[in-house]
C-alpha cells in the first residue's frame, strides 16, 4: 500500500512539473514574442556596431534590460535636477544598452529637443538642445536601425514642429542657424542635384572617376594629408584649403573633388540621399533644402515608404500629414534668399508649390477619407487664392477660386476681388510669421512693380497698404511679439527690394526700380553674425516710396 500511494504521489508531481514547464513554455513564448515584437531584444546582430555595443550585446545579455531600466531611472533624477549634460551621456549609454528599442530613442530625443531646451532663455542654448534631440536619431538610433520608419517620423516631426513653425520662442533663430548650417554643406550646389547626384560616393570610386595618375593624391601627398585629413577639415568651415583649391583648379579636378566631398557630408553626417532628394524634387517642385520644411518631407516620406500597408494606415497618416502640412508650410515661406556678398538671409513664399501642396491633400483624402484632411484642403485653398493673387497670379487664382468655389461652398461667395479682400482682413488676424510675411512681400512686390513702370500713386497705395497690414498684425500678435513679430516695415521693404525682388522683377524692370530708389533703400553692406544668427538692422528707411518730389498719401 505504502508503495501504490508513493508511486501516485510521483506520478501526481510528474503531471504538476509537465504542466508547469507547458505553462512556463507558454509564458516564455508569449514573453519572447514582446520583447520581440516591441524590440526590446536583438534577434539579429548589430551591422557595424561599435566595440561598446558589441560588447554589451554579448557580454550582458538580458541583464542589459535592468542595466537600462536603472540608466532611465538616473536619467529622469538627472533632468528633475537639471544636471542635463551628464543625461545626455545617461541617453546615449541607453541608446547603446538598447540600440533597437527605437521607442526609447525617440522619447529621449523628443525630451530633449521640446522639455529641455525651453529651460533655457538663450536661442543659442535652446539650439543647442534641438540639435542634440536630431542628433540622437539620426546619428545614433539610425545608425543601428538604419530602416525604422518611427525614427523616421519622429526625426521628420522634429524638423517640421520644432523647427518650421513659430511655436517656440527662438524658433526664426533655430531656422537661421540650420540654413546656415546647410549653405556651407551646399556650397555653391544648392539645388544642383543633378552634378551632386554624380558625384563620387566613396574614395575608391573617386579614384575611378578621375582616372589618370591620380594627380589628386600626389598633391594630398604633398602636403602630408590623407583623404581623411581633408574631409575632417572640409567638414569644419565647409571650404577647401585655399592653397589646396588652386592646386586642385590647376589640375582641373577642383570639381569632382569638393562635390565628392559634399555627397559624402550629405549621406554619411544628414542621411540625405541624393537619388530621393532628386525624386521629390521631380514629385513636389523645387523645395528648399536650406529649410526644415524639405526636411520634415523627406523623412516623413522615408517613413510612409517603410510601414506596412493595412497594418500601420494611422502611421501612415501620421505621414502623409506631415507631408501636406509641410508643403504648405513650404508654400508660405519655404523659400531661402542669401545674399552671400551682403550676408543676407531672408525667407519668401513658394508659390511654385501650388499645385503639389493641393495634389498631396486630394491624395490624402483619397486614401484615409478623413474629414479632417478635407478640412485642411479647404484652410489650403483659401490661403493658395489669396497668396496667389497677391503675387500677381490672378489667373491662377481665379481657377483655384472656382474650383473651391464648387467643391466647398458657401465660404467662397462672391467674386475673386471681393473673397480676397475679405480673407484679407481675416488672415492678419490669426495669421502665422510666414503667412504674415508673405502677405506683406507681396504688396511690396506689387508697389516695386507699378513703381517701375512709372505708376507712382498707384505704387504708394500699395504701399500704403503693406504699412497697414503689418501694423495690424503686430497689433494684434500682442503678447506673443517675442516669437511671432515682423522686422519693422522699413527694414521688410528694405530687405526684400534688395534681395528677393531680384528674382521676381525682369532685370530691365529692377534697373529702373533701382534707379529711383533714394540711397537709404539700398542695401551696401550686412554683418551677419555666424555664432548668433543675428541679422544686423540697416539704418531707418522712409515710410512710403516715391518719385522724388512726388506726394504719397497719408493715413
């Protein structure tokens, strides 16, 4: 008896330890598939992971979990301390702890470029800490997760929030050092992406391309240089040794060499590739890749390409959001003037982009059926009939009027003249920087224009104008003049005669404006401070521009 109970109890406790292993199997499966599915573990080894990673993916295992869970706990002490250097490092040591946890990456890249930076009151300072959040991304979490389409969003969000709207109070010094930042990368080849995109990508293949008895590395030689050598000092100003550049000239290879360097400063710091750049340039127009706006583009676009159809449709939205409200950003002001003998930035309307900010909605009101991309259509219409016609575009305008004016409705009554002017004395009151802006360059332009074919009065009352509609929106922007107030009218007009206006007038036209501009209109020289991107103000200029001896009205 004793025997039949203990060989019961056995079989008893083999059926409890069989049951416990299934159910541990089930638990561990389950467990696996979310650590896997929320890529809290490494299924796959690291491409060119650096020793402290590799390290670490091997040596630690799934202790790296606890490792980084107390870093987060640090982490989040260190910032309630305000000790925000030491978290920088804390994030960057979580970055390598979990290098495919991309969720982390961009909370902590977020963190840092919206919560941290406002701690500061220095643009300088703020700038800074922006950097440092675009930085976590794209130099880091990319590097080890070189295809994530969350990177890719998160990293598109900053440039297009962060950076492209007026929500932050340093937010025209963060566009202001980025396209300086960008026109030493660019050079001379802005928008040339046609030479750019044939440039060499690597060393050997520039061997290749200047064939020959590589005169290039015999003059590198010379001068106790490697590749390398040239490209940490290209990097740093952007330029060629002068010495360097003449040789190269003489040679005549200066070409294929500096634009072989830009490809590689584009690809391997920014992560642009030529050929997508080139490819939304052919979709969307001529975008600007001085501004933050082209960027929100293309890595929203990388990511829409990169989540799956049926199972990420919001994702996907959340992209092709980014993307229209991006373009229509880059419609009101998503094109840079530098005025490189002057040192002059200044931003403009692209009114260019038109037709491919309006074909982005209807595209996207086709594929998610949202009402409110419909919505936003229908703010992008009322804004593209206005900015075009201030811009001389009347045509245009009045076919984007009639198109609205059928599919929308009632908020399009009247004729063109009439719905403009009403949208007028709407649009100053909740406009934005760069709507505000826009509208007043373009009765400047206007007034420059009717002034240079000898319509005097009709060109003060365009000036006239412009004077009132800025006055009203800086009335109106109040309190929120730190982050949203215009240059003063005389520096606008000032600024713009002397810069944009160039590109829009018909030479023959701009000579003879030029010729009856007094002396205070004309622009000879601005210091732009590179450190603080701090446009020096030109002396004041008069209210209203006229023929001399002629009457101009009066408020």
């Amino acid at each position: 008896m004793k025997s039949s109970r203990n060989l019961l109890s056995a079989i008893v406790l083999a059926g409890l330890f069989a049951a416990t292993l299934f159910g541990l199997s089930l638990v561990q499966g389950r467990l696996h598939a979310i650590r896997i599915g929320e890529k809290l573990t490494d299924v796959e080894p690291l491409d060119n992971a650096p020793p402290i990673v590799a390290f670490t993916t091997v040596a630690l295992g799934g202790f790296r979990g606890l490792v980084a869970d107390y870093l987060w706990l640090r982490s989040n002490k260190m910032q309630e301390a305000g000790n925000y250097f030491e978290m920088v490092q804390l994030a960057s040591w979580i970055t390598k702890l979990q290098p495919r946890f991309t969720g982390a990456h961009a909370f902590l890249a977020w963190n840092m470029a919206y919560n941290v930076s406002v701690t500061f009151t220095d643009p300088a300072d703020r700038w800074r800490w922006v950097q440092r959040g675009i930085e976590l991304i794209r130099d880091e979490a990319l590097a080890y997760n070189p295809g994530d389409p969350e990177l890719f969003q998160q990293l598109g969000w900053i440039y297009q929030h962060k950076m492209g709207k007026d929500l932050d109070d340093a937010n025209r010094f963060y566009k202001t050092q980025f396209a300086l930042e960008m026109i030493m990368v660019f050079g001379n080849y802005a928008g040339r992406w046609d030479l750019i995109g044939r440039a060499a990508p690597t060393e050997t293949k520039l061997k290749a391309q200047l064939g020959g008895e590589n005169v290039f590395w015999q003059i590198l030689a010379s001068r106790s240089m490697t590749f390398a050598d040239l490209e940490r000092e290209f990097r740093a100003t952007g330029l060629l040794p002068e010495g360097l550049a003449a040789e190269l000239a003489q040679a005549g290879i200066l070409e294929p060499v500096e634009l072989c360097l830009r490809r590689r400063w584009l690809t391997e710091k920014y992560r642009l590739l030529p050929d997508i750049i080139t490819r939304l340039n052919a979709k969307y127009g001529p975008l600007d890749w001085r501004l933050p706006e082209a960027h929100a583009i293309y890595w929203a676009t990388r990511g829409k390409e990169q989540w799956d159809e049926d199972e990420d449709n919001f994702k996907r939205l959340q992209c092709d959001r980014m993307v229209f409200q991006s373009l229509n950003a880059a419609f009101q002001g998503g094109r840079l003037i530098y005025l490189e003998d002057v040192q002059m930035l200044t931003m403009t309307p692209n009114i260019g982009l038109a037709d491919a900010t309006r074909d982005s909605y209807e595209m996207a009101l086709g594929l998610y059926e949202e009402s409110t991309v419909r919505g936003a259509l229908q703010n992008f219409m009322v804004d593209a009939i206005v900015s075009l016609y201030k811009f001389g575009q009347k045509t245009k305008a009045g076919e984007y009027f009639r198109e609205a004016k059928q599919r929308f409705g009632d908020r399009f009554s009247g004729g063109l003249d009439e719905f403009v002017i009403r949208e007028l004395g709407e649009d100053m009151k909740v406009a934005s920087y760069q709507q505000a802006q826009g509208t007043v360059q373009a009765y400047i332009q206007q007034m420059c224009l009717n002034l240079s074919i000898g319509e005097v009065e009709q060109a003060a009352y365009y000036d006239l104008v412009a004077r009132k509609l800025h006055r009203n929106y800086m009335d109106f922007i109040g309190d929120t003049a730190v982050r949203r107030a215009l240059p003063p009218y005389p520096e606008m007009k000032k600024s713009y005669i002397n810069g944009p206006l160039k590109e829009y007038l018909p030479k023959e036209l701009y000579d003879r404006l030029w010729a009856q501009l007094p002396a205070e209109m004309k622009i000879e020289r601005f210091d732009l401070r590179s450190r603080s991107g701090v446009v020096d103000a030109p002396p004041e200029a008069p209210e209203t521009i006229g023929a001399p001896g002629r009457e101009t009205p009066r408020e």
